[in-house]
C-alpha cells in the first residue's frame, strides 16, 4: 500500500514537471511571436520635425493618459524617433505629443479629465508617481508644455491626486477645473487663463519664488522682458488667444461657424457705414441745391460767402466734358472704314 501511494506521488511529480516545462516552451513561442509582431508593424518611414517616422504599439506606457482624439499630423516624439499615433494610444514618461499646422489632438487622463492640445504645440508626459503630502500617499501627474497651447479640463479625480503643468518660464499648480496654458519659447513669454475654478502660477525667474492666485474670469502673463501682468482675462489675452480658448472647448465644426458668423455681421456693419456716409453726402449734395449752391450768396454784413460746391459742381463739369470728349474721339475713330 505504502510502496503504491510513493509510486503515484513520484508519476505526478514526473507529470507535473512535463507539463511546466511545456507551458515553458509555449510562454517562450507566444513571447517570440509577439516580438516577431511588434517589428512587423513599423511602417514606412517619413520625416517630420527633423526625426524619423514609424508606428508604433508600446505596452510599457503610463496608466491613465491616453490619446482620445486627433485631427490632422498628431506624432509621438520619442528618443529622438518620430511616430505616428493610433487612438488610445497609453503614453509612457517623457513621451512628447507633437501637434503639426492646422491640426489638433485630445489626451484624457484620470476620471475624464481632458486635455485639448492646439496647433504647432508640443506637450511631454512627465513623473507619475505616488507621493507622500501630510503623511498620505498622492498621485502626482506632472506636463510639461514645451511650445504652444493647451486647454486643461481637469474633473477632480479626489483629494489624494493632483496636477501641475511646467514651462521653463511658470508653473500651473492645478487647483481649479478649466484653463488656458500657452507658452512661446521664441520670446520666453507664458500666458494662463482660467475658465472656471482657481489655478495658481508660480514664476520660475523670480528669486522670490513669486505665486499668482488666479480665479474663474482672471489671466496672467509672464515674461522675461515684462514681468509679471495679472488682471482680468480681456485685458491679459486679445482675440488670437481667446480664438485659442474657443478651440479648445468647441468642435472645428462649430469653431467655423462662430468665424462664419462673424466675418458676416463684420461685412453688415461695413455696408451699413458705407450706406450711411453715401445718404450723408448725398443730403448735402441735394440740401447745397435746394439752397441755390453755385451762387455767392450774400451775408447780413454785405460780404461774400464762400460756397465750397461751387468749386467741386466745376470740377466735375471739367472732368465730364473730358471723358465725353475722349469718348466721342473713340467713337469716331472706331467709325472710320478699315483698309
């Protein structure tokens, strides 16, 4: 009996240990295959913004922030290679977004929080990580706006998470929901609006570390040259970055019909100034007849006045009788038989 049980433990040790070493070599076959598969997806290359193109599905990438939406040339910059990116796409840390001319693109992160990137911006995907604050463990997401603008929504995830974006110039500490971030790195120049909710900005040039509070309605901009200008959103930003705020809350669709309408209510209020000027000319015209223009008229004190249309009735009668003579000309000279 004893002799019996040994023998059965000692065939499924056997048995088992066929069976690992089987899954073994299939772990290792679908680990082959998969490599064999990831090489076949580069495609061909291209060029764009100086570096190589090809496509690209990484699975090593940063959990929550994804590419949701794209319009025209979205790229993804990485170790000095240029790829293209497929929809919902998972970025890993450094990762840089690269959003050509007249194009846009949308990256979500978290629980629906968005953020709408413009034309010509590029944006890295900086640290995720966890850190501690008060003795409780936070989940930091940290960008950083390299060129260009980006429009932020962020849906509170809860009081444990939170989010900064970076620019060499300032930096926006995410205390509120909607805002505007723009940098220019031609001229060192930051810009940053809020919609709605409350950001904060730190400037990164002031030895003093200084911090602007900034609520719903308000805008800030930072400079090397100026300083630091904190005020009302129409005084901060003119029509270029609010148009920047509009794309990134509306669709291209309705972004072309507020333009649409504009350019038409621009060319009413232009016909109705050039209508109104014509019907002021024309009723001095007529009122300098009605009071016999052409004529000196003779004041109270017996001395001449001088009527201006006189000059302009003569001028006129000059330049008619020219192009009726220059047209008779014409006229006789086309009259005449040819030979």
């Amino acid at each position: 009996m004893l002799k019996g049980l040994v023998v059965l433990f000692l065939l499924m040790l056997v048995g088992g240990g066929l069976m690992i070493y089987q899954m073994g070599q299939w772990d290792d076959v679908d680990l082959s295959e998969k490599m064999s598969d990831l090489r076949n997806k580069v495609a061909a290359p291209g060029t764009l913004f100086g570096a190589t193109k090809k496509f690209v599905s990484d699975p090593e990438a940063l959990s929550k922030i994804v590419l949701k939406q794209k319009e025209g040339e979205v790229y993804l910059f990485r170790e000095g290679k240029l790829y293209s990116l497929p929809l919902n796409y998972p970025f890993k840390n450094r990762d840089q977004i690269k959003v050509g001319k007249r194009s846009r693109a949308q990256i979500s992160f978290g629980k629906n929080s968005l953020i709408n990137l413009l034309e010509g911006t590029t944006l890295e995907m900086g640290s995720h990580f966890m850190r501690l604050r008060d003795g409780k463990e936070v989940e930091s997401n940290n960008f950083t706006l390299e060129w260009g603008g980006i429009f932020v929504e962020f849906n509170n995830w809860g009081k444990n998470e939170e989010l900064s974006i970076d620019t060499p110039v300032a930096e926006v500490a995410l205390r509120g929901t909607q805002f505007l971030v723009e940098y220019s790195k031609d001229i060192e120049s930051f810009k940053a609006a809020v919609i709605s909710g409350s950001i904060e900005v730190i400037d990164k040039e002031d030895s003093g570390a200084q911090v602007s509070f900034l609520k719903a309605g308000y805008a800030v901009a930072v400079s090397k040259d100026f300083g630091v200008k904190k005020g009302p959103i129409n005084t901060i930003l003119g029509k270029l970055d609010w148009l920047k705020i509009t794309q990134g809350i509306l669709s291209t669709g309705e972004i072309n019909s507020k333009l649409k309408k504009m350019k038409v209510k621009q060319r009413k209020h232009q016909r109705r100034q050039r209508e109104k000027r014509l019907a002021d000319q024309t009723e001095v015209i007529e009122k300098s007849k009605g009071d016999g223009a052409g004529d000196s008229e003779v004041s109270p004190s017996g001395l001449a006045k001088y009527n201006p249309f006189n000059k302009v009735k003569d001028v006129k009668k000059r330049l008619d009788k020219s192009i009726g003579d220059r047209l008779k000309a014409q006229k006789k000279v086309m009259d005449q038989p040819d030979f």
